[in-house]
C-alpha cells in the first residue's frame, strides 16, 4: 500500500525536528527554535487534519517535547542574530514549503481499491489535459470536488492523481490558511496560488488538495469579516486558474464529508463534483484482498464471504478490522510463555474475522447515506 499525505507531512515534521536537533547541539539555538517551531505547526496540523489516527498520541507526545525545548531556549534568553532574521525573511516567502509535498505521494491507481467512476472522471480532467492540451480547445475543468463518507479514498484518489503526473502537491486546511493579524489570511491564500502558478508556468503541474475544504469555504452562522474575505480571495484565485484563455495546470480538489456545508459560490467553482461512496461488494473484495497481502491467512479464510460480511464499512473500516485481528494474533504471542523466546505467530482463521466482526459496527449510520445521495442528486456533476 501506498504512503499518504499523512505520511509525507511526518517526514516533513521529521525532518524539521532532526534538523533543529542538529542545530540546537552545535549551540545555534536561534535557529533551532525556528525548526523546532515548524516541526510543531506541522504535528499540529496532523492532528487537525487527522484527529482520528492512531499516532496522534505519538504527535502530542513530541509537541510536547519541542515546544519544552523552545521554552527552555527562550528562558535562556535566546537572541536572534541578522542571519537568523534573514531565515525568517526567508521562511516566511517559503510559508507553504510546509504544505507542498516534494516527494510525490507514493499511492497509484492499483493501490485505491474499487471507485472506478471517479478514477476515470479525474483521469479525464486532470491526466488527459496536461498530456494533451490541444486536444482541449474549450479548457477543461480545474475545481474538483470529492464528497462522501469519512474513510473511503478521497485523499488517496488526490494523492493519485499527483503521482501519474508527477506534480506538486500542495495540502492545505483552515489551520494553515487563517491567521489572527488583519488581512494576512488572505495573503497566503493569494501567495499559495501564485505558487502553485510558478510551479505550473515552470512545467510542473500542481494540485492544492484542500482538505476539509467545508471548514474553509463553507457556511457558517458565525462568520467573521477576515473568514469573508478568505472567502472571497478563494473565489478570486479560483476564477483566475478557471480562465479558459490560460493553459495553466493548477487544480484545486477539495474534500469533504459535509457537502451540504459549502456555499453556493463554491459549488459553482467545482465544476466536478465526484461522490465517493461506500465501497460496493466488489470494492470490498479488492480492499481484503489489498490487506491481506501482507498477512499469514489460513486456507479456511473466505474473502468472498468476508466481503459480504462487511457490507456498509468503508475501505478505513476493513482496515481496522485487519488491524485489530493482527492484533489478537499478535497478543496471543506475548501471553504465551515463550513470548520471550521469539514466538511465532499463527496464520489468521476465518474465526478470528468473525469474532472481530462481532465486536465492530461500521463507523457511517445508515441514516447519513440518504443526505449524500440526496445532495448528488442536486448537485451532480461528474
């Protein structure tokens, strides 16, 4: 399986401490707070963007750790030097290096089980366009909107898409967007766009994956004069890489579970608009059989039988069922007595599914299902 998003922004977030580390030993501890801090920003944008995971304890344990350490730089009276505020000058005009994935995302179409309505519909406006341009005379859609269900391949069909074209792949969410100093949160929504625009005009082509994208641009009872103009900066940018007179290769996919949520101008900007449902039977076969690539299964495991007993999981679903019948294995071993011995684990019986299966309820209620049809009905556009 493929690495996601979650996974490039931990190398980022790694990379930042390690390098802070390294500056923080050699007695450079300006600059070691600057890292430090932008390892933070990112760890936090991990468990903003991912508060479900299962390293998200792991990410407030280091949070925790760094900012400790900047703490205890700044009560020893760290002072920046010129060359320190040169590197912010600097980091500031490279903000969202943080966001752009430079590794491409190591997921493909084989990795994404089952939705293959949607790979073909992001194929047609995405692939085909930058491969062939002059096929496209009248342009070609750039906003792409992926709804459905939590946990059923939106950000991987994102993460996808970036790697058969090799391009620039930009994560965004409100975090990162939204600042509390007047106009500056529509500042960086017009400086990702212009590099995403660099990145495109330099022959790489770029996709701002926003995530969550209703917490950015959808409606709320609430709002704010700075959330409006983030809104209306939106829109702005959004026009300008819709303009069919430019051959620009800058996408915007958003994703959402709360479709309804998003404002009418918004809709209007995607001119896709892909519903990304539960997986049907032969999606669920082709996600166990993704999974149990890795695993010791007994020949009593029927996958045809276990993809009709997970009728209404998603693809993160089945998931956690492997995960938890692993883990019954593997706790079988340690509660052995020759756990200390190097203890094997025993192949995986249909009876361990079933027992799991027993204990776990699919993670959507049924009731939501009629919203998201209800809206694709409304709204189609795929």
């Amino acid at each position: 399986m493929g690495h996601s998003a979650s996974d490039e922004l931990e190398k980022i977030a790694a990379k930042y401490a390690t390098e802070a580390i390294r500056l923080d030993s050699k007695g450079l501890r300006g600059m070691a707070v600057m890292k430090y801090q932008r390892a933070v920003e990112i760890l936090f944008k991990l468990c903003s963007l991912y508060p479900d995971a299962a390293q998200r304890k792991v990410y407030a344990e280091y949070i925790d750790l760094y900012q400790s350490r900047i703490g205890e730089l700044q009560d020893a009276g760290v002072n920046l030097r010129l060359s320190d505020l040169q590197s912010i000058d600097r980091s500031e005009s490279d903000k969202f290096d943080s966001m752009v994935l430079r590794d491409k995302p190591n997921v493909r179409w084989e990795d994404i089980a089952g939705l293959s309505e949607a790979k073909v519909a992001i194929v047609e406006s995405i692939v085909y366009p930058c491969k062939r341009p002059d096929l496209f005379p009248l342009g070609w859609p750039r906003g792409i909107l992926l709804f459905g269900p939590p946990g059923c391949g939106k950000t991987l069909l994102a993460a996808a898409a970036a790697t058969e074209l090799d391009a620039s792949f930009y994560c965004i969410d409100a975090a990162s967007i939204m600042s509390k100093w007047l106009g500056e949160s529509e500042k960086n929504v017009a400086q990702l766009f212009e590099v995403a625009r660099k990145s495109s005009e330099n022959g790489r082509p770029s996709i701002i994956f926003m995530d969550e994208v209703d917490s950015l641009v959808g409606i709320h009872s609430d709002e704010v004069g700075g959330e409006t103009r983030v809104r209306n900066q939106f829109l702005k940018e959004m026009d300008g890489i819709i303009d069919k007179k430019r051959n620009l290769f800058v996408y915007v996919i958003g994703s959402t579970n709360k479709p309804w949520a998003l404002d009418q101008p918004f809709i209007r900007r995607f001119q896709k608009r892909i519903y990304i449902p539960l997986p049907d039977y032969s999606g669920r076969l082709e996600t166990l059989k993704i999974y149990s690539g890795n695993l010791e299964l007994s020949q009593d495991v029927d996958l045809d039988e276990l993809a009709t007993m997970t009728e209404g999981c998603t693809g993160s679903d089945i998931k956690d069922v492997f995960q938890a019948v692993q883990m019954k294995v593997v706790r079988e071993v340690f509660e052995s007595e020759g756990s200390e011995k190097g203890g094997r684990l025993r192949k995986i019986r249909m009876e361990d599914f079933r027992e799991i299966l027993r204990k776990r309820k699919p993670s959507v209620p049924k009731e939501i299902l009629g919203y998201y049809e209800k809206w694709f009905n409304t709204f189609r556009a795929s």
